[in-house]
C-alpha cells in the first residue's frame, strides 16, 4: 500500500516536473507506448539506460529551479515592489505616476503571469544578484542605478531586464532618471527608457506582446522555447526584421520600420545554429549512413550493448 502511494507521489512529481520543464510536450513522455518503448531501449542499450538516468537528474533539478523562481516571483507579488515611475522628491515625498493600463484580458493576464512565473522570479533573482534595482510597473522591472541610464533591454518571463544602458550619458535632464518638473527635481524611479507617457504606453504594450509570446510558447514547450526561437528567427531576420518583433509592434518598442521585410543572414549566428545542430544530429546522421548504405537493413543493425542509433560506426556499425 505503502509503496503504491509512493509510486503514486512519484508519477505525479514527475508530471509536474516534465510539464514545468518542457511544457505541454513534456506529456508525450508520460504516454505509455513512449514509455514502453524507452523501457525496452534502455535495457538493451546502455547509451539509452545513461541518457534515462541523466533526464532523471536534470528534469527534477530544473524543476526545483523554476518553482525556486515561482516562489521569488510570488514573493514579489505578495510584497509590492516600488512602483516605477514614481517621482521621488528631495524631502523623501513619494508621487506615483498613473499607472500604465494595458487592454488585456484579466483572467489571460493572470494565466499569463502564473506560466512564467518560474522564470520571471529566476530573472529577478539574477538582476538583485547583479545589483540592479527593480520597479514595478505592468511587469516586474530591473534596471542599472543611477550614474547607469537604460537604453532598453529583454523580457525574460514576464521580467523586464533593462540591461542596456546609453554609452554618453543622455541628456542632462534626462541624465540618471532625473528630471525637471516646475523647478522641483525629483528621482523618477525606474529606468526611464521612454521618454514621454505616449511612448511610456507604447513601450509598455510592446513588452506586453512579448509576454503573451512567451507564455504561450512556455506552456507548449517550457521556458527555453521562446529564447530558441527568438535567437534561431534573429539569426535569419535581425532586430527590426525579427517576427517576434514584428508582432509586438515596430515602432512601440523603439525599431524603426526595415527597408524591405526579407531575411538579412547574420553568418556567424547562421554558422553556431549549424554546428549545434550537426552536433545533436551526430548519431541520426551516422545512422542515417548506414540507412544511405545498406538499406532498410542498415535501418535495424546494431553493436550489441546499443540500439542502432546509439551503434557506432558511418556506413557500417562497427
Ligand atoms: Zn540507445
Ligand atoms: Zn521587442
């Protein structure tokens, strides 16, 4: 009995961890005919058994990972962090700015929040870790302190990590994120990126769209499907050509308009995506070789201890 409730724990543990991991593809693990089938690999392939135990380590370790990040982000939640924006003044008076209004469904709004709330934690961990501040506005928001001003950055999860900054300083008003308001000076808080509350909007929504990116992508295939993808599709269509950018919005995330909407190869990037694939298609090409050689029988061939594609050996297993 005892045991059958452990089984139990554990299959509902490893779920959770798939599904945090690798998002709704991670269920394809858990159907029995996936699982028969490893069952049978690993037994009669010792690569197959190491590649088990290797997902059996790194699957639960991602996972605490990103609970570890849900858990800061809820932390975040619960304790508000300063609000962005909020104009601080030399006597410590605080004024907050109107808060930025997005127009997204409130339900999808949190749904969105609670699927990347893992890496949106894990994110600001990293920037207190760094030693920048953060803010919240729409999203959480980390940022350089002052002599440091934001030129822009990335979300990551739902976070806004502001890691650019500009290389001459700004404008003096604009310097350090003070301003000038009927000769008052005060601190506005936050990294200041946009300038005016239009393109405070803007900004705000472009971001937003990023957000809903990511999460949809998160749940599909877990946390790193959005940087992939984003990275592969930058490779081909940089900065301003870039779909997910696209999609957002040029002109609200501070891109200008490309002369024509077609590919502009960055070769070195083109060139990495190329040896990492060729790299974790080692084996399927050696196989595949094999298959080019000999056929369908080529297809089944195996050193005994490993399955054929974990058979070494081009044209011919050895
Ligand atoms: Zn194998
Ligand atoms: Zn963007």
């Amino acid at each position: 009995m005892r045991t059958a409730v452990g089984r139990g724990i554990r299959e509902v543990a490893r779920g959770v961890g798939l599904f945090l991991c690798l998002g709704a593809l991670g269920a394809i693990w858990l159907l029995p005919s996936v699982r028969r089938r490893r069952a049978r690999r690993a037994a009669h392939c010792r690569q197959c058994a190491r590649n088990g135990r290797i997902a059996a380590v790194v699957i639960p370790c991602c996972a605490v990972l990103l609970l570890a990040g849900a858990a800061v982000r809820a932390q975040a939640a619960a304790v508000p962090l300063t609000p962005c924006n909020v104009h601080v003044y030399a006597n410590g008076a605080a004024v907050p700015e109107p808060e930025v209004q997005l127009d997204v469904d409130p339900t999808w709004d949190v749904s969105r929040r609670v699927v990347l709330a893992g890496v949106s934690g894990l994110a600001l961990a990293g920037g207190r870790v760094a030693g920048m501040d953060e803010c919240q506005s729409s999203q959480p928001i980390l940022f350089w302190r002052p002599p440091a001003t934001s030129a822009g950055g990335s979300v990551i999860g739902e976070t806004f990590l502001a890691w650019d900054t500009v290389a001459n300083g700004g404008r003096a008003s604009e310097r350090n994120g003070f301003g000038i308001s009927r000769e008052d000076i005060y601190l506005r808080f936050g990294p200041n990126i946009a300038v005016d509350r239009a393109e405070l909007e803007a900004l705000a929504g472009h971001e937003s769209v990023h957000v809903d990116q990511a999460a949809t992508l998160t749940s599909i295939g877990g946390p790193l499907t959005m940087p992939l993808l984003y990275s592969v599709d930058n490779a081909f269509f940089p900065l301003e050509r870039n779909h997910f950018e696209r999609a957002a919005g040029l002109d609200a995330g501070g891109y200008t308009e490309p002369p024509d909407g077609g590919p502009d190869p960055q070769w070195s990037a083109v060139a990495a995506i190329v040896v990492l694939l060729v790299l974790l298609g080692f084996r399927r090409l050696r196989w595949l070789s094999r298959v080019a050689a000999q056929g369908g029988a080529g297809a089944a061939t195996h050193e005994p201890g490993r399955c054929p594609r974990h058979s070494r050996g081009w044209f011919r297993p050895r």
